[in-house]
C-alpha cells in the first residue's frame, strides 16, 4: 500500500505488523480453522506487541492511538494472510463505545483486558426480522421498578466470536418514558447470564470464528450494565458502528492485496508459451486495475479513519460508509481475478484463494449491504427522496 499521506509512524507500525503477520501466514490460519479452533497465538502475539489496543486509551494500556492505527494493524495482518476478525468487534466496536461513553468502573473493567487481549466482548445487533433496518429492532429491555435491574428480552442472529467472549455488547430497546416509543441502549451481557442462550449457526464460510444465534429470556442485569447516557442510544451506536464499517473495509483491503499479490506472483513465474502469462495485457491489465481499485479504496478508508479520529462523526459516517462499499467491491474482484489468474490451481488448498471467494462477500454484505450505503449516500449527501 502506497505510503503517500500516511506519517512515518503508520509507515512504521505497517511494516512491523507486516512482518508478524509473515510470521503466521495464510497456512498459520488455514491450519486454525481445519481446527475448528481459534488464533490464540497470534492474537497473544498481537496482544504482547500492543497492536490489539493500539486505539484505547493509554490510561487504561492502550496505545493511545485511534482507529486509524487499529485499521492499519488489520489490514497488514490480512495482506499477510492471517487477519483477526474478533478485531472489528472487540476493541473497535466495543473498546471504542466504552472508552467514548462507559462509566469509569465500566472502562477500569473492560478496558485494560480489551487492550491487553486477555478478554474480548462480542457485538449484538442483527436480528432475524431487522436485518439492515436497525429500527426494527426488537429486543427491549424494561426496568425491574423493585430493584432498578434491567430485564433484557429479545434474539440475535449472526454474532461473531460469542463462544470466546467474556460477554456481548447488546443493542437493546428502552422505552422513552416522555414518548412512549423505543431508543436504542447498549448493555453489556456476561456470557454466563442466565438466559442468555447461544447456538451456532452452520455456515458455509470457513473462518476461524464462528457465527451464533442468541436468545435472551429475560436476562436479568444490573443497572451499570447500561452502558453511556440512556438517552443518547443513537450517538453511542453509531459511535460503535462508524468504526466497524471502517474496520470491514481494513479487513477486505488486506484480503485484496493477499489475493492479488498470489496472483501477481504466479503470473511472473507462469509461463505457458514463451513468456510468463504475465506479459500478456490479459492478464496484466485486469490485475492493474485491481491494484487500482485497492489503492483507491485504501485512500477513502484512511480518510474515514483520520476523520472519525478528529471527532467529525458526521462526515466519518459517509467516508466510512464509502470506504467499505469501494474496499469490499476491490476485494471481491481483486479474489475472483486471482483465482482466474491461477486458472485450476486457484482452486487448489496449495495457493489459499479459493476459500476466499466466500470469505470475500462477507464485506459485500455485512455489516451493511452496499444497496443501503448506496441509499446513505444517496439520501444524506446527495439529498435525494427515499425510496422506503
């Protein structure tokens, strides 16, 4: 990745995650999953190295930075093969909505071990009949009026990493006692609760996390698991999701440059006539303008990352909307390109690329779709009527 309007430190903290990632590789995570297990010794080495709290504050051992820096380590980790997906949901998602909007006994809680990698937390949104539309969301919590308890009720689908977590940041509901019409809330719900309820779901994606489906049956939680000012639920949410699409877009450009960095290879050293395959504009081209499309999506989700770090939540929400949507689409096509390149063998469990073909739609679709970043941009920037 281009080094232009990058500081020497981000220079710096690329080419060092760079190389832990090469330490581990694509066959290091291959290996995992075929497992069934977990990364746990990159993510310890991740840990030890400061890169998984790089965006928490140093008070509580962060390294003080934001998610620029986070944004950096997970792109790297995924150029090399090995990215960390528990990334986007544990310190980006939840470091950041507790580090922005936690009571100071919730941050001295969470903060040091999400920094630290020693815990993790989940991030419970996505509902069977929600979907894209977050207002839809039903899961609610009501106070308990004899103890001042929250009781939370409601189901998730698709919930990465929830076996591994220390506990799940959930969106839930709460009723304005003014208006009488549900706010979003964030709670945070140990993973022992009674009546929380996990199930994993099968999936045809192989990645060494799972996804699960949660069912909360009155899960009864103290007040202080409420996390910020109840009646500023859209602020903190959207304060959790800006980070996470700018996150997705780190992931997906790191899957890119993987992929086309497999095929560029090949195509140097693949000769079939009298000349590697890569002389032939056929196959140059459409790998050029794939490091195109990633070099351009890179610069957007920089953007994104510079202005959600300066406090422009605003204009952080349409450059990170944009740069997931630019990134996810360069991954998907830079992947079917390189496994084009490698005609059969890119198929092969020698070169790594096929089992991306799955993995890279997941940035297409999650955590928004980019039909709804287009109505974003559409709606917020362009100012056109909605269609819903």
């Amino acid at each position: 990745m281009s080094t232009v309007l990058e500081s020497e430190e981000h220079t710096a903290l690329r080419t060092a995650v760079a190389a832990l990632g090469r330490r581990y590789g694509r066959d290091y995570l291959t290996r995992v999953i075929s497992e069934g297990a977990h990364p746990d010794e990159l993510w310890a080495d991740a840990a030890k190295l400061g890169y998984l709290g790089v965006n928490l504050p140093e008070e509580y051992g962060g390294g003080g930075g934001g998610i620029a820096e986070l944004s950096i380590v997970l792109e790297e980790l995924g150029a090399a093969g090995s990215p960390l997906l528990m990334m986007v949901v544990s310190p980006a998602i939840c470091g950041t909505v507790i580090a922005r909007f936690g009571t100071d006994a919730q941050k001295r809680a969470w903060l040091p071990g999400l920094a630290d990698g020693s815990r993790t937390m989940a991030f419970g949104i996505t509902e069977p009949d929600a979907g894209s539309n977050s207002h839809r969301i039903t899961t609610t919590a009501r106070k308990d009026p004899g103890t001042g308890d929250w009781l939370l009720t409601g189901r998730k689908v698709f919930i990465s990493g929830v076996d591994i977590a220390d506990a799940t940041l959930i969106v839930g509901r709460t009723e304005d006692a003014r208006t009488g019409s549900l706010k979003p809330c964030l709670f945070i719900v140990d993973r022992d609760a009674p009546g929380f309820q996990r199930r994993p779901i099968a999936m045809e994606l192989k990645a060494a996390e799972k996804q699960f489906e949660l069912v909360l049956d009155d899960v009864r939680l103290p007040a202080d698991a409420l996390v910020g000012d109840e009646d500023a639920g859209l602020l903190q949410l959207f304060a959790g999701l800006n980070p996470e699409r700018i996150m997705t877009a780190a992931f997906a450009l790191g899957m890119g440059r993987f992929a086309l960095a497999r095929a560029v290879e090949y195509a140097k050293d693949r000769t079939v006539w009298k000349a590697p395959i890569g002389a032939h504009q056929a196959i140059a081209h459409p790998l050029a303008q794939c490091h195109v499309d990633l070099e351009l999506a890179g610069l957007m989700t920089r953007k994104a990352a510079h202005l959600y770090d300066a406090g422009n939540d605003v204009a952080a929400g349409e450059a990170a909307n944009m740069a997931k949507l630019a990134a996810a689409d360069a991954c998907v096509k830079a992947v079917d390109q390189a496994v084009h390149t490698l005609g059969g063998n890119g198929l092969t469990a020698e070169f790594g690329l096929a089992s991306l073909i799955v993995a890279s739609r997941v940035a297409r679709i999650a955590p928004v779709s980019r039909e709804m970043i287009l109505n974003y941009v559409s709606h917020q920037t362009l100012g056109l009527p909605k269609s819903y």
